[in-house]
C-alpha cells in the first residue's frame, strides 16, 4: 500500500491523521502518570515519548485545556475528596 493511500485510510477509519493518533494517545498515557503523581512533568514527557517536557505542555493544554500540573492537582484533589 502507498504510503498516500494509508494516511487517507487511516484518516477515513480514525477521523484523525497517525501523528495526531499518536500525540492522542501520548496525552491519554501521561494522564495516568500525572494521577500517580510519582513522576516529575520532563520524566512523564520522556515516558510517553514526548522529547521535552516543552512537548508535552503545548500538547496536554492544546487537548485538554490544562497544563499537565494543573491536571495533575485536579485530579489528586478529586481523589482526596472522593470517600472510599
């Protein structure tokens, strides 16, 4: 297959390119590390494969509105006032 035919089929199936899939599912992973609250935000970066922590700020708040800190405070104050 073409590598023109692919990026239109993957765009067909997914509704986004595979570069905006990925940088998606980056995001998704670095929420999960950012409510774990163990990593430093350029230690979450680098382990979802993001080259800077830069990165991952401009993209986080690009699709999630929030910096990834403000995301992170968020979430663990929303788990300490959930009861259990």
């Amino acid at each position: 297959m073409s590598l023109r035919t692919f990026l239109r089929r993957f765009r067909d199936a997914t509704g986004v390119t595979p570069g905006g899939w990925l940088i998606e599912e980056r995001v998704e992973a670095a929420k999960v590390l950012l409510c774990r609250g163990r990593l430093g935000i350029e230690e979450v970066a680098v382990a979802v494969g993001f080259a800077s922590a830069h990165a991952l700020r401009h993209h986080f708040r690009t699709r999630t509105g929030l910096s990834p800190v403000a995301y992170r405070q968020q979430f663990l104050s929303t788990e300490k006032a959930s009861p259990e």
